[in-house]
C-alpha cells in the first residue's frame, strides 16, 4: 500500500503537550502533572453547591459563579434588572457601561430552568479565571447579562451566576463557553484538562473545594487515573459500567451517564433509584435515619475499569 509522507511543521507542535502524551501512554503508574495548571479555591455550601470566583470586564468586575459540567452557557445578574427581581437586586450585578472591553446588545436570549425561565440579553467582554486572572478570554466572549431571574431558584444561592462548562454545541445561542477560548489557547493552556476537587468538611475552616484548570493538581488523588471515553461532545457523558451494592449488582451496564458539577443529587431511572432505597434502608422520599449511616453499605460505581467506592457519609446529604 502506498504511503505518503506529510512535511513535518515542527511550530504547530507543542513539546509540552508531546512529552506529557508520551508520559501518559508509556510509563506505567504515571501521575499527571502539568507546569501550566492552576487552583481556583471553590467555597462549599452545604456540600450541595460549591462555586468560586471569576472576573469579567475593564476593569474587572468580580463575580461568584457555579462552576457547571451539565451546562454550556455563562450568566450573571445585570445592572438593568429591575428592583422588583428580588433574585438579580440581591446578587453581585455587571454594569457594561463600566467596562472599556464591553459591547453592549440588545440580542435576547432566555434560558430556562425547571422552576422557571431566565430572561437577559447577550454582552461580550473579556472573562478571567484562576489566580491572578491567568486565564482569560479575548473582549469578544458572549454571555447573558440576565435582567429576569427565577426566585424559586435563585434567590438565596450563595453565587451571583453559572459558568457552563459542557459542550459547545449545546450552549443556547451557539455562544462558545469561556473553556474553549481558555484551552485553544496553548501558550498558556497545553492541556486542555480540568478537574474538580469537592470537599465535604464544613466545620473546620478548610478550603471548601478546587477547580483546576489545565492540569490536575496530583495532591488530591493517589495511584492511577482511570480514563473514560466520552460517548458525546454534548454534556459529559460517559458510559457506567455498573452499580454494586452488598455485592449485587443492580445494573450490569453499560449504561449512559452525565457527569454534573452543578448538581448536588445523584439522579436515575426511577425503578433504579428505589431498588437502591430499599437495599439501603431508605424511605420513598429518600429519607435516612441518621443514626444508621455508620452501618449503611458501601455503593460501588464502575468507571473506566476501575471500582469507585462511595460511603454513606458521601450519598447521604
């Protein structure tokens, strides 16, 4: 068979990025380590919701935001929202008129929740992530200055907005995320990797959790990483391989599932879920007797070839 030889470009190549794909496959027991990563500490509310902090404008204006794998679009409250929507006058707002990056439209653009639709329109600007604002867009990011926001909601989050960090190709609008600008951009992001550290200690003054971007941060993890395929560049979806509890396997797999940052539950068919209640004692509402959860079963998810352990001191909220 003939072959054909392509002249090789050695400026479109990054070693960086070659010699941490050599890593990765050859060496045996790697730990992914990256020069480039950096740590945004995440605050945990309740251990249901856990966000941090972002940056948008000229000059900068900060917000807390929801960092979210089960979306692709970026919202904030805006200074034109009415003081009748208790959801956006009681949040963090962005005022364009503030900023020298910012254009302004008019272009509408809701979004809509389970309790209700958000309303505001597209601003572009520029929008800042990680220490020291490392990692930042160009002045032509899109999001939604939202002027409608759900209370239901919305109204006592301890954020200002979400920061989708799904697929491009679900994002209401077609507005790329603020992650696909950050890591097509591989002078200062070679690795297109984030990794999320959730902490479930509320009580001793810790940091409630980290969100790393292009890279992992190797402190948080020991021995390999287990690497799954995604079966769809829409949310994070992956296939599970299966659910094991007291050694019965309530589902053989593989079964599709979503990897959702922004969420606090674990969610499935319904037949599914209450097969779990009754093996671990729970009622139809889900509801534990407390006093239980030291002797409450282990629950073991099959993921990329390795067995994911979950205690009852991390399924029961």
């Amino acid at each position: 068979v003939p072959i054909s030889k392509v002249p090789l470009d050695r400026n479109h190549y990054n070693k960086d990025v070659i010699a941490e794909y050599l890593r990765q496959k050859y060496i045996t027991n790697y730990t992914f380590v990256s020069s480039y990563d950096d740590q945004e500490q995440l605050s945990n509310y309740l251990n249901a919701q856990y966000y941090g902090t972002i940056q948008i404008g000229t000059p900068p204006q900060t917000f807390k935001v929801l960092f979210d794998t089960g979306s692709s679009n970026l919202w904030v409250p805006c200074s034109s929202c009415p003081s009748t929507n208790k959801a956006c006058s009681q949040h963090q707002k962005f005022d364009c008129a503030q900023s020298s990056t910012c254009t302004l439209t008019y272009q509408p653009l809701p979004l809509r929740y389970g309790t209700g639709s958000l309303q505001g329109y597209v601003d572009y600007d520029v929008v800042c992530s990680g220490t020291n604002k490392r990692y930042c867009t160009n002045s032509y990011q899109g999001f939604i200055c939202a002027t409608q926001i759900p209370g239901n909601t919305f109204l006592n989050t301890p954020f200002d907005g979400i920061l989708g960090m799904a697929w491009d190709s679900i994002a209401v609008g077609g507005i790329p995320t603020p992650m696909s600008q950050i890591f097509s951009n591989q002078m200062v992001c070679p690795e297109a990797v984030f990794a999320f550290y959730l902490n479930r200690d509320l009580y001793n003054n810790v940091v409630g959790g980290e969100l790393t971007l292009c890279g992992i941060d190797p402190t948080h993890y020991q021995g390999p990483i287990a690497w799954e395929y995604l079966i769809s560049e829409t949310c994070w979806q992956i296939l599970l391989g299966g659910i094991k509890i007291n050694g019965q396997q309530i589902i053989n797999g593989p079964v599709t599932a979503i990897v959702d940052s922004g969420t606090s539950l674990i969610a499935g068919p319904p037949a599914l879920v209450q097969e779990i209640q009754q093996i671990i004692g729970a009622g139809q509402s889900g509801a534990i007797d407390c006093s239980t959860i030291s002797s409450l079963p282990t629950i073991y998810f099959s993921i990329g070839g390795a067995q994911l352990e979950m205690s009852a001191q991390s399924y029961v909220i």
